[in-house]
C-alpha cells in the first residue's frame, strides 16, 4: 500500500498535497499497489468526496479533538501508529513547512531515511529518487533505503491531475493514542489584519531590485514602476544584507518564490539562488548595464542601460501615456 | 542561559553550478565557501539572546578540516567555542549527520555543559534534507519548532513565530528546545576586526566520529535541462520607454 499523507485546511487538500495525491497515483499503479491517504484532525474527513478523483482506495482521519491544532510531534505520531498498523511501502508528503516538519518527525521515530523534496520517484529496493538541492537549481539522484520508504514531493515538480474516473472511498476514523508529550509543541495561526497589500508571492507584476539600485532612496523609481502596473516590490539578497529592504520582498532560495507575469529585474546579475525564485514568472524583463549579466542571458526582454535612468524615462512616459 | 548551534559549510555559489567530471560534487575550485544563510541567521539569533540574557554559546559542525573557516566566521560575531565533528570530506547523509550531532551534544552533557536551545537552520543549502534538526530533537526528547521567523526568550519559555501564506502562526514552548530558524529572523552583523582577530587564535576542540550509512545515499549529481532560450534586446543605452510601454500594453498591465 502506498500512503499519501495529506495537510488539509478544514479538510480541503491544500495544492501541494493535491499534487502528491497525483504522484502517488501514478506510483500506485506503476507498483500495482493500492492507494490510501491520510489526513490529521477532526475535521479531515470533511472534504472525502475531492478523494474520489484520485484512485484513493481509504482515507484515513485521526480523530482527536487536540488534533484540531497542528502539533508537529503528534501529527507525526498519529502516523507512526498508522503505518504500524497498515504497513505502506511509501509515505509520501508535501514539502511544505508543515508536509517537510511532520515527515521528518515521523522519519526520526521510525529509524528511517527521509528524502525531502523528490521531483522524479522510481520504486524499487532501495527507491532511486531525483531530489532537489540548491532551492532546485541543482539536482541529486538518490537511493532511498529502509523497510518504508519515506518521501516528499517537491512543489510544482508535477501538475495536480484529478482523474476522470471515480473511486469508493471508505472513511476510517481512528483515536491515536497520543501522550501529552506529544503536545508540547503546539502551533497556533494568528489572525491578522489584511494589509491590502499585494503579496509577493501572488502579485501578477513584481519589480524586483538588486545592487545595482544603487542604494534603499534608488527603490522609488521602482515602487512607482510597481505602482503603474498593480504590482509588488522584490529584492536580491545583496539588497537584504545592505538593509535597503526588509527580507519579506526578498526573492530566492531563502526568499519566497514568485510566479508573476512579468518580473522586472533592475540591477540585479541573475544568481542561480535569485533565479530558483523567479523561475515561474511567465516573462522576464532584465534592466542591467552588464550586456553579459546571467539575467540578461534567461531574461526574454532586456535592457541594457542604468536602472535609474531606464526607469525614471519609463515612468515619465507612463504618466503621460495616463496623462498625468 | 546556554546556546549551541549547529551550521554546515557550504560552496558560495553564484552566477551558475558547474561539476566535477564525476557528477559527485560541484567544482569548488573557483568558488569561496560559507555558512549557509539560514545558520548565518541562527549564528545571530545565538548571538542576541546572550547579549540580552547573559550566558554561553557554542558553535558545532560536522565537516572537514577547512570547516574551521566557518567556524571561525561564527565566533567572529560573538560564539565563544566551536567544535568540529571531523569527517575526511565524505558525505554524510541528515539521519548520520544528525546522529553525530546528538552523540556531541551527549559527550557535552557528560562533561557538565547542557544546552538550554540547540539551534539550526530550516535546512541546509546545499543538501536542503529538512531534518536534521528535527532529529537531533527526537534523540534527545526534546521539543523542536523548525520554520522560525521571530523568537524571543522570557523565564523559562521561548515564544516562536512562523509565516504562512496568509499570515503568521506562534507557538509557546518550555526550554530545553531545538529551533530551527529560517533566513530573515534577523540581519546578522558584520563580524568587527578584533573579533576577526580573537576568533583566529581561538582553540577549536575535535572530535573525529565514525561514518555511518544514514540510509539515504546520494548517487550523482546533475543539472537542471534549461530550455532552450533566447533575448529580445529592447535596447542599449538609448531611451527606451516607448518601447517598454508597449511591451506592458501586449502583456495587458498597462
Ligand atoms: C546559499 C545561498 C542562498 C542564497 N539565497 C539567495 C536568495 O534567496 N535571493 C537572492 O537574491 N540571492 C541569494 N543568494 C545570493 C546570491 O548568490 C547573490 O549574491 C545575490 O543574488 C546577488 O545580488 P545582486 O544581483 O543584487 O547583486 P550583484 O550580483 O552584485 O549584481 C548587481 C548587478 O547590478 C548590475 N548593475 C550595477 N549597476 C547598475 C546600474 N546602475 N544599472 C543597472 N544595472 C546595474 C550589475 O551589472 C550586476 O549585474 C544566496 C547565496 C547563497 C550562497
Ligand atoms: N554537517 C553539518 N554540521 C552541522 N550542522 C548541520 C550539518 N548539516 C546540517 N546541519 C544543521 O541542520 C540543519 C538542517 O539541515 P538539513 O536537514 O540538511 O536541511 C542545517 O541548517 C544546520 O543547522
């Protein structure tokens, strides 16, 4: 049996754990074995119909009203005592902070080996996996050893694909036996205020700043680029590091990953570790006075001239195409 | 109030990876190394809480001998020890390295030092194994956050803070604690000249621990395909905004 554990809000599959529900399809019947999935908390079984699409023989739900919460520990747990029970071959997560945090739990419980961010998986004993190092801009083939083979799936490595035919999926709730140990970490969101401003992450343009801004006062020209076009603000990391802007619009390996329209890069050279964050721009427009700067080499538009002077022309001939 | 934290050395990569023949390793003959961002952060963070509540610091990792470098890049900024877990350059996967690790914090424990907050990155740059934390946690039964944006010690509690995608998640936990944090929870300083001198006469204590078969086993390298692309210069150096501006109309943000 294969198990796809899945993260959940209010039971509904976040996207990531859609697309692990995808690759374990595809697994599960490349290793003629059948598919269950696993969701933690009260609410899990509420969204058991979206299953139906993905070949999903069982959904199990471990039902504890302490479960509600995410606790790292006892999610992990919970799974521990499933696969005691079921006996999958693979368990396979999402690679989110909470997909990567519970399989790591569950890995160091279990003595296994864990390979985080799987792109490519081939079943086997050992498994031979592709995984992702660097943020993705470098690639490992792995062999996966132990008794369970223990994976997550990197984001976006697949498209979640619900399959036309349907499957019966049979709802098993379960109490895990849980110490209050297992409680002592325990996560708690926290509502917040909208800031009504466009985030990063979901903006359609950002414009992003590197070094060759100048200094923080050189962001202007670009905040009111971003301005123009309904867009955000981004940033390297050498801007970062110089305190020009804070580490929120930072794009990169250790920054967020963006996946605008188009991304407008001024002045930054195209590090892999800023390319791996903006990879999934559909357009990329590179503002730099370096003809041979790697961004202008994976950009699709470029410009090669100073960042202010390009951008102070543009913006002036924007208000007046607004007629402004 | 007593801190060890843990960092990896790694090559500073930049504007492309290149291999060696082997696919084994990336060709670090023309590249510097450094402590993984994430570290950076925790080496600060480690840093910080000292200077407010007073206390040791420790710094830890397991690498080659050249790893002295990083670790010395660490008490640059403030750590007052550092050791070495020596390896012969060999890889070692996250459940052995994290193994390695706990046996270290052990001999540590066993000499009278206990750590009131192990601290690590989310993951490591180069290998990114999202675990060795979280392990080192598990052996030695205590609770572990990983993912911290913010945190901040009073009595005997640390309160953690994580982003989501909408927004922000804490969490209260009693020490002893494994935290592992994530670039961002702060901008670490730049180590001073004297400390760049105190740091190199420092002793670093070795230990030298066995290769184990953490059961993941890394067959080669490769490189992402890029597909296959080309440039539209819009221009040079002449005025271009015309240009541009069309260039918005077709994409419909204009
Ligand atoms: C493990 C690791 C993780 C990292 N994570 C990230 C990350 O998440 N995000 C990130 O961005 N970086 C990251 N980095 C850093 C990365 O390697 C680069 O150092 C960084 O991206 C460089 O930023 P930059 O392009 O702004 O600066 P530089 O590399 O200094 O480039 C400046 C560019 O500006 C151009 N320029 C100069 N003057 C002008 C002008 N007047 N007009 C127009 N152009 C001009 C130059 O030609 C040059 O191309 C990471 C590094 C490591 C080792
Ligand atoms: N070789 C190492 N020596 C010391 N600490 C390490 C080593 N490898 C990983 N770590 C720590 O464990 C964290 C997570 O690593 P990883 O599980 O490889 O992503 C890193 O951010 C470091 O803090």
């Amino acid at each position: 049996m294969i198990l796809a554990f899945v993260d959940h809000v209010d039971g509904a599959p976040t996207i990531l754990s859609l697309e692990v529900l995808t690759m374990a399809r595809r697994l599960a019947q490349e290793m003629a074995a059948p598919l269950d999935a696993v969701v933690i908390g009260p609410k899990g079984g509420s969204a058991a119909g979206i299953f139906t699409s993905y070949g999903v023989r069982a959904l199990h739900v471990a039902d504890d009203g302490r479960l509600a919460e995410y606790a790292p520990a006892a999610w992990a747990q919970s799974l521990v005592e499933l696969v005691g029970r079921e006996h999958p071959e693979l368990v396979i997560g999402t690679a989110s902070d909470r997909g990567a945090e519970v399989m790591a739990h569950l890995a160091a419980r279990m003595a296994l080996p864990l390979a985080a961010n799987c792109t490519e998986v081939m079943p086997g004993d050992p498994f031979t996996v592709t995984r992702q190092r660097w943020g993705g801009s470098l690639l490992e083939e792995a062999r996966v050893k132990g008794a369970v083979k223990l994976l997550t799936l990197a984001p976006h490595a697949l498209t979640a694909e619900a399959s036309p035919s349907r499957t019966d999926v049979a709802t098993r709730q379960w109490t895990p036996r849980l110490e209050d140990k297992a409680f002592r970490v325990r996560i708690i969101p926290q509502v917040e205020a909208d800031t009504g401003k466009i985030s990063l992450a979901q903006a359609r343009v950002v414009v992003g700043g590197g070094r060759g801004v100048g200094s923080a006062e050189g962001f202007a020209s670009l905040e009111e680029l971003a301005q123009h076009l309904g867009g955000a603000v981004g940033c390297s990391r050498a801007v970062t590091s110089l305190g020009w802007r804070p580490h929120s619009d930072q794009v990169g390996q250790t920054g967020t990953r963006i996946a605008p329209d188009l991304y407008i890069a001024c002045g930054i050279s195209g590090a892999i570790q800023h390319m791996v964050g903006c990879r999934a721009a559909k357009h990329i427009l590179a503002i730099n006075t370096d003809p041979a700067a790697p961004i202008v080499q994976q950009a699709d538009y470029a410009v090669i001239g100073d960042v202010q002077k390009v951008l102070r022309a543009v913006n002036t001939q924007i208000r007046k195409v607004r007629g402004r | 109030m007593n801190v060890l934290t843990c960092i990896k050395r790694v090559p500073a990569t930049a504007g492309h990876i290149a291999l060696t023949p082997d696919g084994q390793e990336i060709d670090t003959r023309y590249l510097g190394f450094t402590i993984s961002p994430h570290e950076e952060c925790a080496v600060e963070e480690a840093v910080r809480l000292i200077e407010k509540h007073g206390g040791t610091t420790t710094v830890l990792t397991l690498g080659p001998e050249a790893a002295t470098d990083q670790l010395r890049d660490a008490m640059a900024l403030g750590i007052e020890r550092a050791i070495l877990l020596e390896t012969d350059g060999r890889e070692w996967d996250p459940a052995a390295t994290a193994a390695a690790i706990v046996e270290a914090i052990q001999a540590e424990r066993a000499a009278g030092r206990t750590y009131d907050i192990v601290m690590f990155g989310n993951e490591s740059a180069d290998s990114a194994g999202y675990q060795v934390g979280v392990r080192v946690s598990e052996a030695l039964d205590l609770p572990c956050v990983t993912a911290i944006k913010a945190l901040d010690v009073a009595g005997g509690t640390v309160n953690v803070r994580r982003q989501t995608e909408s927004g922000w998640e804490t969490a209260e936990v009693a020490l002893p604690a494994v935290l592992a944090v994530k670039e961002g929870i702060n901008l670490p300083r730049y180590p001073s000249l004297p400390g760049r001198l105190k740091a190199k006469k420092k002793e670093i204590e070795r230990i030298k621990p066995e290769w184990r078969d953490g059961g993941l086993e890394k067959v080669r390298l490769k490189l992402p395909v890029q597909a296959a692309h080309s440039v539209e210069v819009l221009g040079k150096n002449g005025d271009v905004s015309a240009e541009l501006v069309q260039l918005f109309r077709r994409l419909s943000l204009l």
